[in-house]
C-alpha cells in the first residue's frame, strides 16, 4: 500500500521521496517526462546545500562535479557590487554550485530511488478527488488509466500546478506579467574576465527592470537569460534566438563578455512564470515548491524553497502517520511563508530599485552587508536576521532610503 504518492520528479518530490522513503514509508513518484530532462533554475544558493545534506544527498551532488559557487555578482554600467557567501550573517554552507538540472535532479532522484522510493517515468496525473477518507488520484501512462489511493498526496509537480489546476486553488500572483528568454552558451570568455564562481546578474543601462543572468557551468559553458516586462520583450522581433541576441546587445558590458559565444541549444521562451495558490494543504495533500507559488527568479530562490518545503512536508508526515496531531497551517505553511515573504520583499525591492540602491551603496555598514548576503544565500528562515520575514520588506525601504540620502 502506498503511503505517500509523490507527482513529480524535480527537486521538491526527490528531496521528499528521499526523506520520507529513508524513514521507511511505502512512496511512489510519478513523474510526467523521462529522466534526465532539462529545466530552468540553475544557480542554487548555499542554503539548499544544508539541504541536501539533511536528507543524505549532498555526496551523490558533490560527485557530479558542479561549477562551484560562493556568491553573486551585481552588475550596472559601471556599477559593480559583490556577495560572498562566506560573509554572510546566518551561519551556514558559504559555498554551494551551479548545477545542469538535468544532471541534477537526475542525481537527486536517483539518489531517492536507493533509499527506497519507486518513481515510474512518462506518468501523468489527470485527476483527484479528496472528499473521501483517502485521496483518490488517477494517473495515465500511454492510454492505460490507473486508479490509486495513497494515505496523503505531495504535489511537487512544479510548473505543472497540477494540484492548483485540478482543486481549483490557483490564485493570480502579486507581481506583473514577466517573461525570460533564456538558453545555454559555449561562452568562450576569456579567463579573467569574469568570476566563474558567481552567479552574473546584470542590469539594462537605462531600464532597470530589464536583466540578465549568467550562470556558468563546469564544463566551459554558460546559461544565460534576459528576463523583462512582456511589453519590453515585445519591442524585439524576429526569431527568439534573434531577439535574445538583441536584447544581449541592449547591455554592453554583457555584450562584450558574450563576444565569442554561441549557443548549444535552442533558445526557450517562459512568459508570465509568477504563481500563487489559496492553500498550502488540503485534506490528504499538500503543495511543494512551484507547484505552490514562485514568486521570481532573480534571487535563485526556486530550488531552496522547493527543498524546504520538501524537508517540512516530509517531516509533518512523518508524526502524523506515527498518530500526531499535526496543524498543516500553523506548522507547515506559516513557517515556510516567513522565508517565501523575505523573497517576496526582496523581489519587490529589486523592481522598485530600492534593493539595487542597498546592493550598489559602497559606504554600506558591514554587519547590514553580512544580513543582505544572508538572505541572497538562502538563508530567509533565519529570524535572527532582521531582512527576514514579513517585516523585511518595511526594513530595506528604511535601509534604502538611507543609501539614497547618503
Ligand atoms: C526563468 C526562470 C529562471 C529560474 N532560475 C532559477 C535559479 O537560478 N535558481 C533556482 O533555484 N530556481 C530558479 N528558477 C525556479 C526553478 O526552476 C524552480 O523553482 C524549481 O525547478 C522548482 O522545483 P520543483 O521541484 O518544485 O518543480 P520542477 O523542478 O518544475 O519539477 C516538477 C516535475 O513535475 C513533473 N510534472 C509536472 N506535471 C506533472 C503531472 N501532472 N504528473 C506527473 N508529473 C508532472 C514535471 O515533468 C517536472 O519534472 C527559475 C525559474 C524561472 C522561470
């Protein structure tokens, strides 16, 4: 009988299907493609390191020979700003990688697999009802329908929303409607030129919401994304690899460090990739990691809230199939929000430029320095720091305003 019916085979649903098959429970993964299977969301920040550790995956990780990261780098004309993980606040990992995903999640739910979980591959859920006592999901493979009735459900399906899609919970996000245009490069930069060790994150000369990333890999290559209002992508026309080129064109700091690049795969579109839900749980399931809400990707977040809420779901389960009473909302969702709300202030931050005039201000006191770093490496549960939780957002506009008075 299976105990805890897991859809999707990303970060979240390997991270819980290890978690939950180390403690010995029956855990099924059904996962939609077949593995290894690109996504986007590569640059992971120090905190998930801790993670994986938790959950006895870091080895398998560190076997893969990543690109090794200890920070992010901020880049505006001639503006350059830093963070090494290393001097963050919060104690903690100071290093952790840029990772080919495909590569990557394959690890990871292999790594699952050895503990005892079974996944099957090209599987889709299609259906759910939760009114009775046990959910009742319903998967496809080819054109067989199979019925099954696991004790509690995970949706970890990501993009997919499935859960969202099929209950109804799906709920417009905050932010406005972004798009990333984004692809992976031979990148051909001269070494020296820029630190390989750090995610790039640079910013349009005149239009500040407008930015790119740069993550590059151990293998000499690099992913590389524009991300803007649909409204500024729509100026650029031609065939997306055109206008990612363009649009690489419009900074010319990157332009230059882009000089001898080409790409090695077509370039991907994602428009309007910001989601949110009504609930966390319901009866017999729970959300993980997009499957709930992803808010933005400049800050890397995707992948350390996917694990988090990974190792906070398997965890509840855990005493409640050993017969405690568990409050999924007092316990599960409000402590993981208190970090997905320090995210959420800082995105804000970030497209209302005050962020970018605490990142850029050079006279900056170190130990607010330490803080803000702690943050951009993951560690927004931390409550020891004042950037974190619901009241972050109200002390960087405070923080901001200083900077720019100054
Ligand atoms: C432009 C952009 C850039 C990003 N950059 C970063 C970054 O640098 N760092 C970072 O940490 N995050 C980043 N992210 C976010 C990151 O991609 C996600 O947060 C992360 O992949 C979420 O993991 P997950 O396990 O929740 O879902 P996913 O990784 O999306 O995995 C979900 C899995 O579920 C499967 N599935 C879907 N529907 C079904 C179904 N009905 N039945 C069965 N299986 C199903 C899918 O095939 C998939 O394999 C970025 C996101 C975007 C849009």
């Amino acid at each position: 009988m299976v105990d805890v019916l897991i859809i999707g085979a990303g970060p979240s649903g390997s991270m819980a299907a290890a978690h939950l098959a180390g403690k010995g429970y029956d855990v099924l993964v059904l996962e939609k493609q077949i593995f290894p299977r690109f996504s986007i969301g590569e640059s992971l920040l120090a905190n998930s390191l801790e993670m994986l550790d938790e959950a006895g995956m870091l080895e398998a990780v560190v076997a893969g020979s990543f690109q090794y990261k200890n920070g992010a780098a901020f880049v505006h004309n001639d503006r350059y700003s830093e963070f090494n993980f290393a001097e963050k606040f919060s104690a903690g990992s100071p290093f952790t990688f840029q990772v080919q995903r495909a590569q990557f999640d394959h690890i990871l739910i292999n790594e699952a697999v050895k503990r005892g979980a079974k996944v099957v591959y090209e599987v889709e859920i299609t259906a759910i009802d939760v009114s009775g006592e046990r959910p009742v999901v319903t998967s496809k493979k080819g054109d067989e329908l199979t019925i099954h009735k696991p004790r509690f459900v995970l949706d970890a399906s990501g993009f997919g929303r499935t859960l969202p899609r099929l209950l109804n919970l799906d709920r417009p996000s905050d932010f406005p409607v972004r798009a990333a245009l984004f692809v992976h490069v031979k990148d051909n930069i001269v070494a020296g030129e820029f630190d390989r060790q750090k995610i790039r994150v640079g910013i349009h000369p005149t239009e500040t919401h407008v930015w790119s990333w740069l993550i590059p890999f151990s293998n000499g290559n690099s992913s590389l994304g524009i991300v803007a209002t649909r409204e500024f992508h729509a100026k650029f026309k031609g065939t997306n690899e055109e206008r990612l080129w363009q649009l690489i064109a419009e900074e010319p700091k990157l332009k230059q460090l882009l000089k001898n690049a080409h790409t090695v795969r077509p370039v991907g579109e994602i428009v309007g990739y910001a989601a949110k839900v009504s609930s966390l749980h319901g009866p017999g399931y729970a959300l993980l990691g997009n499957a709930a809400e992803f808010l933005d990707p400049v800050f890397s977040s995707g992948v350390t809230i996917a694990m988090k809420s990974a190792s906070m779901a398997a965890e509840m389960l855990d005493r409640q199939f050993k017969g405690e009473r568990v409050d999924w909302q007092s316990e599960f969702a409000e402590p993981l929000s208190y970090g997905v709300e320090t995210f959420r202030s800082f995105v804000t931050g970030w497209y209302d430029g005050s962020l970018q005039d605490v990142i850029f201000y050079d006279k900056q006191e170190p130990s607010i320095r330490r803080m803000v770093c702690s943050v951009l490496a993951g560690y927004v549960w931390d409550q020891k720091n004042p950037y974190t939780g619901p009241r972050s957002g109200q002390r960087l506009r405070a923080l901001a305003q200083i900077c720019r008075a100054n």
